[in-house]
C-alpha cells in the first residue's frame, strides 16, 4: 500500500473499491515507516477509545513531509487546535466549546437554521436549474457558523474558499507543491481575518464562541491570541466544509438509490434514518489519524509508541462484518445505525448536534420543495482532489423533470 494509492482520480470519484482492497488485505497495513492504515471497523472503533491512542499532529506530517515543513504556516495553525491536542487541554477547550454546541442551544438555531433554508430556496425560487453545492449546500452551513461565531455571513461566504483550501492538509497523501503553497496561504489568510476578530472581542465581548475563548481560564492560565485563532478557524471549517459536503453527498445516493428517495418523498419522518444512513453510506469525513502513546496490541499487531494509525472511516462504514450489504443504501439500518460518521471517543464530534439539524432540514425542506428535481448528469461529477474531505465541487439539479 503507498500514499499514491489514495490520490488518484479513480480514487477520488469512488474511494469504495481501495477501502474494500484495504480491509481484505489485512488488519494494519504499512504505507511508510511507522505508519500504517486501517479499514476494519471493529479495528478502529477500538483504537477511537483506547486511552493510549492520541493525537501528535506534527509528528504525523514530519513522517509525510519532513521536519523543515512543521513550520510551515497550515501545520502550525492546525497544531493549535484542540482537534490535535490531548488530555488535559483537550479536555478543557472540548468543556467550554461544548456549551455552544448543548442540546437547549442548539434548539435555539433550529429556527435560524429553518429560515435560512427557506430564504436559500426561496432564492433559487422557480428557476429551471441551479447548483445545489453554491446555492443551497454551502451558504446553508456557513449561515449557521457565522452566526455562533458572530461574524457577517458576507465574509464567512469570502472566507469559504479559503477554508476549502486549508482543509486539504487533513489528507493522507502528501500534497504537491502548489496545493501546499495554496493551504499555507488559506491559513495566513483566515489568522488574519479572525485575529481582527479577537481583537473586536477583547475590547467589546459578546455571548458568542469567540468571547468565551477569549475569556477562559483555567488555573489562572488564559489561551493564547495563537490558540484562540485557531480553534476559531477549525469551528468555521468544520462548521460549513462537512455539513456541505455531506448534503451534497446525501442527494446523489438518493437518486442512486431511486426506491430510497420514493420513500422518503412518501414518509418525510424517515429523514433522521435517512440522514444517518447516508453519512454511514458516504460521509464527507473518510478519515481519523491517531498515535500510539505508548504499546498498544491489537488484532496480533504490535504498535510501538509513536506509531501513526491513519484509520479509514470511510471503509469502515462498510465494512461487511458489521453491515449487512454495505454498499446498499437501506434506510430500514435505522437511527440508531453504529457508524463512525462523528468519530468515537473523547474526540467525539462535538457539533453533532447541529450537523445532524442541519442536514434533516436541509433534505426535508429540499425534498418538499422540488419534489420531482432531477440532477442533470450523475455520471459526470467533479469530486474534490481530497482523500479526507469527500464532496463535489458542484452538483448541477432541475428543478423538476424534463
């Protein structure tokens, strides 16, 4: 198995036919020193809960880049985030930032993320054809997280393609020049912007996420300007990239899966099982990284501390000894369906919440106003070059059938 593996067109638009090599290949397959890749689900759901698995995100690029690229601007900020941290400071940015994301607060966005949807739709009104990735599946996301955050939605719309570009770092295969170049300077662009934003903050705090940020503490140590911005840069991406990814991925297994979307059509309170089942069936998130802090056995494979896991979600949300026909879409899996769409662990997702709103209004509301939308062409969708972050750089509909 070699990095190239994973960054191959072919890979790109379907991923499925690789994982399935990778889980049959084997429990821990290597693909360079110290770092090996996984698909099996009973594999990875274990490793998400063992305490001796962590996250050393520098370290996982020097074993891909080399030691000089840790300094590069895109690392650096992604170091910062609690996303790559540990206990004890993971577990105490993981406590503040859960209060924004609480079950009674975000009951609160449900109107907002409604009326949102409405006035997205509404937009797109009675033309014959539109975008569904630029009009409907990224505004909706964005609208959202600029509202936790309190930023105009005006510039978290200019902020969106910087963040499309920084997210490319989260993937397996080293990124070539050029793309590296464009995530160093996505990175430069977004600590600019948010530590303006700080700055605002600390002079006229409000009840967003960022104030609380900035007004932490804990044992009389405060974060850092460096820690705030870019914990607030990794909320903004996650707040838009992977909910907008996932909506436009939710719509193309629908219409591959015709019986499935009839259903749906049918019995709009399947959406929650629906919307479960296509993040197990094809979720924008395909992969977690974690070290061996110290040994861990698993499957009869030895990982010594220091050991890289790249664990293929993707993979294991269809993985055959879990999932009865895997690569069918099947909403009778139910809610409760035991996939890895949000992580496991103390690295649980902590915005499921509002993912899970978001999407159920977005293809219920969708569904019922363009009940006999058609894509224009499924056979020919431009998928993003990322072997992390799955979506299509658009996803063209009619609004009702020719």
């Amino acid at each position: 198995m070699h990095f190239a593996t994973f960054s191959s067109p072919a890979f790109f638009a379907d991923p499925y036919p690789v994982y399935e090599k990778v889980r049959e290949a084997g429990p821990l397959l290597p693909v360079a020193p110290s770092l090996l890749v996984t698909g099996r689900f009973e594999i990875i759901d274990a490793l998400l809960r063992d305490r001796r698995m962590g996250k050393t995100y520098l370290q996982s690029v020097r074993t891909r880049y080399g030691d000089a690229a840790t300094q590069h601007p895109v690392f650096q900020a992604l170091s910062r985030t609690f996303l790559m941290m540990n206990p004890p400071s993971h577990t105490r940015l993981r406590t503040l930032l859960m209060k924004a994301f609480n079950a009674r607060q975000i009951e609160k966005l449900r109107e907002i993320v409604e009326a949102t949807s409405r006035d997205l739709l509404d937009r797109i009104g009675a033309a014959r054809e539109f975008d569904l990735v630029s009009q409907y599946a990224l505004p909706l996301p964005i609208e959202i997280i600029c509202r936790l955050l309190a930023i105009p939605s005006a510039d978290g719309v200019k902020l969106g393609a910087a963040a499309s570009r920084l997210v490319s770092a989260f993937d397996l295969a080293p990124l070539d020049e050029a793309t590296l170049a464009a995530a160093n300077d996505a990175a430069l662009t977004l600590e600019r912007y948010f530590r303006n934003v700080v700055e605002q903050r600390r002079m006229n705090p409000g009840d967003d996420i960022v104030s609380s940020l900035v007004s932490v503490e804990d044992a009389g140590v405060t974060l850092s300007d460096a820690e705030i911005i870019s914990n607030v840069i990794l909320l903004f991406i996650a707040g838009h990239e992977t909910t907008s990814n996932m909506i436009g991925n939710a719509v193309i297994a629908l219409f591959r899966h015709p019986a499935q979307l009839e259903l749906l059509k049918r019995e709009p309170a399947w959406i929650p099982k629906a919307v479960a089942e296509c993040m197990r069936y094809d979720g924008s998130v395909q992969m977690l990284v974690r070290t061996a802090l110290e040994e861990v056995v698993i499957h009869d494979v030895t990982l010594a501390p220091g050991t890289l896991v790249f664990m293929l979600t993707g993979a294991a949300n269809r993985d055959p000894a879990v999932f009865s026909h895997p690569d069918r879409l099947d909403f009778e899996r139910g809610a409760s369906v035991p996939s890895l769409a949000f992580g496991s662990g103390i690295h649980h997702c902590l915005g499921v919440r509002l993912a899970l709103l978001e999407m159920e209004v977005a293809l219920g509301d969708l569904l019922a106003r363009f009940p006999a939308m058609q894509p224009v062409d499924l056979n020919r969708l431009a998928w993003h070059p990322r072997n992390n972050l799955r979506g299509v750089q658009s996803l063209r509909m009619l609004t009702a059938a020719t």
